[in-house]
C-alpha cells in the first residue's frame, strides 16, 4: 500500500500551531546531520518515541527518503509564501520539505498522538517555520474550514493540496478537498499507482470510471511520476504514483454537482450495459433512461465509460419529472 494512512479511528478535534513547541515532550525529533528533513534513521527514531509501530493493517507507510518529498515539492511547484493543504503529514517528512520552501503550511492529520507531536519535530528540526505551520487534528472528510495562521483572524485559504494520500481513502479525500476548498487551484498527491491510473484516465480507456468522471468536473487530472517502493518503511507491496491536478471550472449546465454525480454513479453501477439499461433505475424505466440519453443529444446504445464530464452533465439536465 502506498502512503501512510492516518490511523483507522478519528482523532479528537484540535489545532496546533508553534505554541505547541513550548509543551515537555518525550521524543526528541532534532536532526542528527544538518540535514532538517527525515532520513531513514529518524523516521524510525521518530516512530518509536512515539509508539508507532507501523501495520499494514492501518496501511502505515512512512517516507524515508529526503530526496523523494523534495522531488514532490519541486514537482508541485510550491513557492515561498504559498499557502499548502497536507493530509495525513504522519511524522512530517513531507511537511518539512514543504516548509524548506518558505511555503505555509495547514496539516490534516487523524491521529492525535501524530498531530500533537508535529508541530515540535518542526520546531527541533526547523524551527524557522514553526510559525508557517498549523495543525488540525481532524478526518479530512469532517472539514469544512481551515484555521487561521497565528496572527491573522481569516481562515486560512490554500491554493495548493500536497499530500501523501492513504490508498483506500484517496478519492473520497480528494473529492471532498476540491468541493469544500474553492481556493484550491493545484495539486500534486500521491497515491496507489493504480489510483492514480483511474483519477486521471481519459473517456474510453480501460480504467476509466467513476474517480475518473468525478475529479474531471472540479480539473484536470494527469499521472506524473511513478515513485518506488524503497522509499517507504516498512515496504509496502505495491507502487505509488504521483497525480498532478489543476483546477478549472465544471461543465456549464443548469444541472447540480449532486445530479451529475447521480448519473456517473448509475451509469458505472453496471459498467458493461448500455446507458439505456444502465440508467433504467435512475430514470425510472430503461425507455425512460434513453428517451434522457436521446434528448442529450447522445447514443443510449454507449456504455457511460465512453463518456466525459460535460455529456453526463447533459444527461442529467434531461432526466424525467417523477410524479
């Protein structure tokens, strides 16, 4: 599995910003080379004055490799003064390639032992940044808003989401962090290689499907980089790959996000049956379904793996009056 999950049960709601480096703590995160990222050996340091036992079990993989979280950045192309969203920062190593930039920082994170020790392995390690960081201990899929930056009173807006996504969790994620953050304009995640082939693949390929359709209504998705297994502790079994998005509008359409979703969830419900057969119950009959189909102005002999956004937002627009 690729990147570590957070941790199975929610964590308690909080937010930790620099104030949380004057707390005593039991762990000493301060870098052994001059290095401020994590290596190998403080990860593992790290993971046992903790606690942590990484499982496959919660799908724990750390990254150990400083070189990879730089790359990432680099990739993401994230400035100085730019303001980031991570979930799941785990132990920080992405979060502080994040922070070498200059960049701000908001961490989602789950698990509250990991949340309550972020914010002090950045104050050790680079203590520059301690105030460019804040800390929410929450289910990513509970926010709705983000804290604001010590000394400032409006949430924070980020324009860019970074992160090292947990795979049986990545498109819900992902999902819910475009549709409650409209200031988000690019993002760069990385995920299971196999999720990442089905979030940016086109209409009428193999892996196109429901993650597909549904990241193209909020931007356009493209597979970049394929990152090794060596990277992570313990080695998961599978590959990860990082998945570059950029932001742009949804298909103009008197149809809601909710109603087009609708049909991209009947029409890949049975993926191998026509849009006639296969959007029979949400239309209420299979004639009704391509009566629907037809007045989009599209074939209801297609599968719904043939089409892209914008045609599904047609056919929601079309479908019939239930009385």
């Amino acid at each position: 599995m690729p990147p570590r999950t957070p941790g199975a049960a929610r964590g308690r709601s909080g937010v930790h910003g620099p104030a949380a480096r004057l707390d005593v703590v039991s762990h000493d995160p301060a870098p052994a080379t001059a290095d401020p990222l994590l290596g190998p050996a403080d990860v593992r340091a790290l993971a046992g004055a903790l606690g942590i036992r990484p499982t496959k079990t919660l799908g724990q993989n750390f990254v150990v490799d400083p070189g990879t979280v730089r790359k990432i950045v680099r990739t993401a192309g994230i400035e100085a003064g730019d303001v980031v969203v991570e979930v799941g920062p785990g132990l920080g190593s992405l979060t502080l390639a994040l922070l070498e930039t200059g960049a701000r920082v908001v961490a989602i994170e789950i698990d509250p032992v990991l949340a309550d020790a972020l914010p002090r392995t950045v104050a050790a390690r680079m203590p520059e940044a301690a105030d460019r960081l804040v800390v929410v201990t929450s289910d990513a899929m509970d926010v709705t808003e983000l804290p604001a930056f010590p000394g400032e009173e409006e949430p924070a807006e980020p324009g860019a989401l970074v992160a090292n996504l947990p795979y049986n969790v990545a498109v819900p994620v992902l999902l819910t962090l475009l549709e409650r953050l409209p200031s988000l304009r690019h993002g760069l995640v990385m995920v299971q290689a196999e999720v990442a082939d089905r979030l940016a693949a086109p209409p009428g390929s193999r892996t196109y499907g429901v993650p597909s359709a549904k990241a193209a209504w909020y931007a356009a998705a493209q597979r970049s980089a394929t990152i090794g297994r060596t990277v992570f502790w313990p080695v998961p079994n599978v590959d990860s790959a990082l998945v570059r998005l950029e932001r742009r509008e949804p298909p103009t359409t008197t149809a809601s996000r909710a109603e087009v979703f609708a049909v991209v969830d009947a029409a890949f419900s049975q993926r191998r049956k026509t849009l006639r057969s296969a959007l029979a119950t949400w239309a209420g009959s299979p004639a009704a379904a391509g009566e629907a189909v037809t007045a989009a102005g599209l074939d209801p002999t297609l599968r719904g793996e043939r089409l892209g956004i914008a045609e599904f937002a047609r056919i929601a627009e079309q479908r019939p009056v239930t009385r």
